[in-house]
C-alpha cells in the first residue's frame, strides 16, 4: 500500500498517529477542512458503522474529486436516517430514487454529465448490502458490464436493518435474523453457498474493486482515493458494523470490524481489472469465537451446550478465506 | 418533409428533433423500431451530443432516465406491456420526483397469457401512475405528440407517456409530415430544469416524506396535471401556428354537433370508428365519435362538453377492469355526473383482436336502439367460453385453460369475423 504503515506509535493498536505523519499522509476525516459531507444532526443509532463509513468514503471522494461529487442512494437505513423530511444531512448533491436502481441512476447522472461535457463531476452510487447484494444486482450487473463511469460503495452491515434486521444475501451462517431465528434444529441463518459481491464484480473485470472496513481509516480513505483517480466502473464493499442489528455494544463497532478482518471471515483487498493487487495481512490471526462472542446474534452458539460443530463451520469458512487470498503475514500465525 | 415510412421511424424522427440527451432503452415488440433507429442515429453521430444507453432491464431504462433527468439532461425512453410493468415502480418514482422524461408506449397486451398484439391494457395499468398520458390516433399524431410531450412535460416538470398502438401505427407505413429543425427548434426551447443536481449548488432530492407534507405533495401533482388540462390546448394552437396542423389537443370530436348517439375510443381505432359513423349517418343515424388524446390529465369539462346533449354514449375501449368492465368507461361516466344518457361500454380488440366496420355496425345498430348489453365484449365466442367452462364442471383437474381453449380454436392465424 503507498501510505507509511503505521507501526512505530502506538504499537498494537489501530489508533492512528496522524500527529507523526507529513501533513499529505493524514487522513481526511484528521483535516479540519474535511467536508463533512454527511453531516451531524442524522438519526443513525449510535455506533452506527453504516453512517461512519458512508462519511468516511464520501468525504474522501470529496477531496478526491475537488468537491465534484454527486451520489445517488438506494433506499435502506443511510438513506432514511439523514435526510428525516425536511433535514437533510447531505452536503453533497444527492439522490434517492429506489431500493433496487441506484447503480442505474447513477449510470444516468453519469451519461447526463457526459453529454454536458461536464468530466470533472463524479458520481457515486450507494447502498446497504440488500440494496446491493439482492434487489439492486441486476442493475449494478449491468453498470459493471457497461462499464459505467460510477463508483459503486456498498455498506454490509449483514441484513436489511432499515426494516428490521431480515435476512439478505450478505447475512452470515447461523446469524440471528428476524427473519432467521435461533430456532429448530438449525438455529440462524443457513449455511448457504454465499454470495460475495466484490469476487462477483472481479468477474466482470471492471477496472477496479476493493474491500475495507471501517476499521482501518487510512486504508479506506485510500481506496476510494484509488478508485476515485479511475474512470469506469468501480466497486468498494466496506464492512460496517451494525450495533442495532447485531447486539453488539456501540463501543464495539470498530472492533468487530477489526476482529472481521482479524479472524479471516472478512478479507480486505483491492483488485484492479480482475486480479487481486493487495491484501490486507493478518499479523495474528483472531479465532471466529473472539469475534462471534460480542454479538447477540450469534449468542445461541455460545449457550449452555456451545454448539461447536457451527462455530467448527463457521471457522472453517475464516480458514478458507485466508488460504484463498493469503491472508496471513509471512511469519504470522 | 413528406415521407412515406413506417410509425416507429416517424417517431424517431421527432424524438430525435426534439434533441434527447439521454436515451435509454431495452428490447421489448412493438417498441424495437424506435429505439433502434434512435440507437443508429446516435451511433452515427448523426444525433449528437447524445448517450444512447442499452440497459439490462426496462426498471433499468426508467432508472437511467431518473438519474438523467434529475442531472438536467432531456431524457428519454420506450417500452410496451410487460416491460411497462417491469419498469413500474421507477415509472411512478419518475412522476413523484417530477422529472420530465418522455417515454413512447407502444401499446400492447399484458399477459399471462402472452400476447405481442395491440391493446391498451399496458397504459391503462398506469393510467394512476402521475405521468401524463396522451394516445395518438394515426402515425402523424404520433410524431407531433412526441414534440408535444417534450414541451408539456418540461414546462411542468412532469413525465409524459406517449401511447401509440403497437404494429397497428408503430409497423404501418403511412405518409407523415416530418417537420424541419427549425420548427422543431422555435416551439420547443432548452430544456431547463426546476430541480438539478449540481455540485455548485447542492440539494437533496427523494428524501423521506412524512403525513406532515405528503398529501400536498400528492396534491401538488394533481394540481399540475389541471394546468395540463389548460396547456395542451394552447400548445396545440401553438403547434397548429408553427407546423400548420392540428395536432393534439385534449379531445377530438367528429360529426357530434346534433349526435345522438356517440361513440368514446382512443388511439387509432378511431379511424375505424369515423369510417363507421359516416356510413351510419350516410343511413340515416345521429352518430359520431369522441376521440380522448390526453386520457391523464382526464379532461372531464370537455368530454362533458360533447355528450352533453346526446342520448347515448357508448364508450369502446382496448382494456378491460376485470371485475367490473371498462376503464376508459368509468372515467367518462364521471364526466357525465348529473346528465341522464345510456351508458354502454364495448371491450374490444383485445390482445390484437381485429375491430372491423363490420362488427362496429352490427354493434352500433344494436346500441342506437338501446337493445345493446350494458358490458358488452365485441365479437365474443361464446361456444369457446362455454366448451371451457363445462370442461371445469366435468373434471377438476382440467387443465391450464389458455392453451385448453387454443386447442379448441384449432389452428388459425387471425380471426377476422
Ligand atoms: C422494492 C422494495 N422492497 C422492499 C423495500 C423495503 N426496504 C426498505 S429498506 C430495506 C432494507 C435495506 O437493507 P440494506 O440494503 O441492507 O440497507 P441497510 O438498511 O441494512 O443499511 C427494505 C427491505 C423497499 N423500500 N422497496
Ligand atoms: S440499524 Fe444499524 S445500520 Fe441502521 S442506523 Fe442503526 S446501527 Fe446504523
Ligand atoms: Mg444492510
């Protein structure tokens, strides 16, 4: 990665040193100047990974594009909670047209803005992991093929929170849902075939995809910087933390989201054009339990009986992930 | 210019006077001719600067026009029958957003079962939807409307649908008036939106509405499609100024002054119907035809205006309200309120049915006598319904009734009685 890894301050933790950086090296959110472009005064939850990402990602696309920024949002919890009627906490021009057609109203922003001549306005498309993963696929299929001058950001937080904490495509085996409860002989979600978006955009060879969490700042900022300084159709799926949705403490939210990354059930990368350029690596690798522990919706593994052969499973997808995209540091363990 | 070409090309023609700078579109007959030929002028450089975007999907198209629109481009679409109810809940977010995309509706039938034919039963769905909806009587039509459209919608900052009817206008060659740019150019000006999104000046649009404002926001879109009402007149008179025809307009009327009885349709069946009526009055009959050209807004005073001192009206219309009869009927008789008139309504030609003089006489003598059902489905075979319906009673398991009744049918191409 370009940026100075941040080891020498601070050792062991992801606390950011940014007083110990050249002023270029800082993130955004450190600028005074940054534009808070989802502005205070929303009415997410407090933790909320979703309103802390989408803030972090905006305000870099922000700086990246000299404020020429516009974004079109699907519906789902981002949208609903910042702009209550008549506030709004977008300082960006935005646009909320439906669940499922965001990636297509951004492909028309974009084809307006082309025909107006007007290259230097950029667009960004957004969206919940339901928005993005089930109901809105078809289209954002269709804004990668074409190769759309859109970057696309989706926010996984795992299920459809907005209506309720249902299941999605993105909803993890055995997690608790309204929609998956911890009931009958296979309590929580099922351990179904998976649907990962970002490998499924890497098929479409776009010239850029990356994975992130809310977590790691300076990594984030850096790959929407990445792909901002790219044309065509690009993908960022950042993993954010849902305290509301999960039963997790809303002090937890940038720890599950390391831990995510820590256990291996999340791999952070970036690929350009369909091969993986970079890993994030482990430097010590976290069990599943570390992680699954500080959720309520995983609680029913961890009862009076845990139920080991689930979490063996859920173990052995984190260990896939690491052998698939070699996560571990040389050295690590 | 005349030119002898076929409706789909005289449509394109218009739109691409009308200098769209989005066009979006996917495949769906009878609406393919459109976009294809708008798709090769676009390719050829021949109408620039223009995007012409092959989406994956008709929810898609109207999504591209949304996003379009809502960046200040003059945007624009086409579809038919299913792929309008695909694109359904986009086509009534384009309309609650108040962006003003235009979009030709090649009428065509809604199935199951699947029918590629001519009704109006796509439109009709939609007729609730907030766009504007205007049905072209001949290929002529079809042009002007669209420049029309484009006009209507942007002074209004609301979407206007286009209907024309599927292969009877958009696959006939007829001679049309193609108008030049510069009549094109002086009755419709630059496109300047009420609403833009621009990173100078940054505004939120589609943000959540609570009861606190949502019924004036409602309100507000009825509100404008009153105004149409007044509008379309003029622009009519407008466009009769430059282009020296009439064209459009909010209804149309024929041979109704001392009519007793008349006859409401939409669309291009109203060729038939004048055809009809002048060999009903060569014979002696007060008849005439009313033909609606913009049935959203409803132009309720001036349907009213017509039937006022007839006897009988008698409206034929290509849908059917399942359940209680017509749709086109429901909304004349609001216009009727208070008037005593019999009232019939006529399904026909659905799903491409043939409506011939033949059977509007034998329907039409019927009606004059008030001897006509009050719902009656032109050219209905009953010994097909009722071989189906006693196949029901004999046997429960009898089958999917579509593909019972082809059977019954047998093999042929077209019913023309
Ligand atoms: C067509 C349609 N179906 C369903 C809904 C209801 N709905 C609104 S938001 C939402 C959940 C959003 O989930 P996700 O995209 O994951 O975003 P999140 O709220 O979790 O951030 C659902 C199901 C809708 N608005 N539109
Ligand atoms: S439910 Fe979850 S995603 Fe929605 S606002 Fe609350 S914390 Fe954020
Ligand atoms: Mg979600």
């Amino acid at each position: 990665m370009p940026f100075q890894p941040v080891k020498f301050y601070q050792t062991g933790t992801f606390t950011v040193g940014n007083r110990l950086l050249a002023l270029e090296q800082r993130s955004v959110q450190a600028n005074m100047q940054r534009t808070n472009s989802l502005n205070s005064g929303h009415r997410a939850c407090q933790g909320c990974g979703e309103a802390l990402g989408a803030r972090y990602a905006i305000d870099a696309a922000m700086r990246a594009s000299n404020k020429q920024l516009i974004a079109a949002n699907a519906t789902g919890c981002l949208e609903v909670f910042s702009t209550p009627y008549p506030e709004t906490s977008w300082q960006i021009p935005w646009i909320h047209s439906l669940f499922g057609n965001t990636a297509a109203v951004a492909t028309g922003i974009a084809a307006a803005l082309r025909v107006k001549g007007r290259r230097e306005v950029r667009v960004i498309a957004q969206g919940g992991d339901g928005g993005t993963t089930d109901i809105g696929f078809g289209c954002l299929s269709g804004m990668f093929e074409r190769n759309d001058d859109v970057l696309y950001i989706c926010y996984d937080n795992e299920a459809y929170m907005n209506t309720g904490v249902q299941r999605s495509s993105a909803t993890p085996p055995a997690a608790r849902t309204a929609t998956t409860m911890p009931v009958g002989p296979e309590p929580g979600n099922v351990f179904g075939q998976g649907k990962n978006v970002a490998q499924i955009a890497m098929a479409h060879n776009i010239p850029y995809v990356a994975t992130a969490t809310v977590a790691d700042l300076h990594d984030l900022e850096y790959k929407v910087n990445r792909a901002m300084g790219m044309h065509g159709a690009r993908y960022i799926h950042i993993f954010v933390p849902c305290p509301l949705g999960w039963g997790a403490a809303s002090n937890d939210t940038i720890r599950l989201a390391r831990l995510a990354r820590e256990t291996g059930l999340f791999a952070v990368y970036e690929a350009e054009h369909g091969e993986v350029t970079s890993v994030s690596k482990i430097r010590k690798r976290v069990p599943v339990e570390d992680y699954l522990k500080l959720q309520r919706r995983f609680a029913h593994l961890f009862g009076k009986t845990p139920a080991l052969e689930t979490i063996a499973r859920i173990q052995a997808m984190a260990d896939k992930n690491i052998r698939k995209f070699g996560l571990l540091e040389q050295g690590g363990q | 210019m005349l030119k002898q070409c076929e409706g789909s090309h005289a449509v394109a023609s218009a739109v691409a006077m009308c200098r769209p700078e989005v066009i979006c579109a996917y495949p769906i007959s009878p609406q393919t001719h459109i976009v294809e030929g708008l798709g090769e002028m676009v390719k050829s450089g021949n109408l620039a600067p223009c995007e012409f975007i092959n989406v994956e999907s008709e929810f898609a198209a109207m999504s591209v026009a949304i996003g379009a629109s809502a960046a200040g481009a003059r945007s624009y679409t086409a579809t038919a029958s299913q792929g309008l109810l695909f694109m359904v809940e986009a086509v009534y977010n384009a309309s609650g957003l108040g962006l003003p995309i235009v979009m030709t509706v090649a009428n065509r039938a809604i199935g199951a079962p699947i029918n590629i034919w001519n009704d109006h039963s796509d439109s009709m769905s939609q007729r609730d939807c907030g766009w504007i909806q205007l049905f072209a009587e001949n290929n002529q039509e079809a042009l002007d409307l669209h420049i029309q459209a484009f006009r209507l919608g942007e002074e209004l900052s609301l979407p206007v649908m286009v209907c024309m009817d599927g292969f009877i206008l958009t696959h006939a060659y007829e001679r049309v008036d193609i108008p030049a740019q510069e009549q094109v150019d002086s009755y419709l000006p630059a496109f300047v939106p009420r609403q833009i999104l621009d990173p100078a000046e940054p505004v939120s649009i589609g943000a959540m509405v609570g009861p606190e404002a949502f019924t004036e926001v409602r309100y507000l879109a009825h509100a404008k499609q009153m105004q149409a009402l007044e509008l379309i007149p003029q622009h009519a008179a407008e466009f009769k100024q430059i282009f020296g025809r009439d064209s459009g307009g909010l209804v149309r009327p024929y041979r109704c002054e001392d009519a007793e009885t008349i006859v409401v349709a939409l669309g291009s069946v109203l060729g038939t119907l004048k055809d009809t009526i002048d060999e009903m009055r060569d014979a002696g009959h007060k008849v005439g035809v009313l033909g609606i050209v913009s049935f959203r807004p409803f132009p309720l005073l001036a349907v009213r205006e017509v039937l006022k001192n007839a006897r009988r009206v008698v409206v034929l219309e290509k849908s059917l309200a399942v359940g209680i009869g017509g749709i086109v009927a429901t909304d004349v008789r609001m216009a009727l309120s208070g008037l005593h008139l019999h009232g019939y309504t006529v399904i026909a030609g659905l799903g491409g049915r043939a409506i011939t003089k033949a059977s509007l006489h034998k329907m039409l003598e019927r009606a004059v006598k008030d001897e006509l059902e009050h719902l009656t489905f032109l050219d209905l075979d009953h010994n097909l319904i009722n071989r189906h319906l006693e196949r029901e009673k004999q046997k429960r398991r009898s089958g999917p009734m579509a593909e019972n009744m082809l059977r019954d049918v047998g093999v042929v191409a077209a019913r023309i009685a």
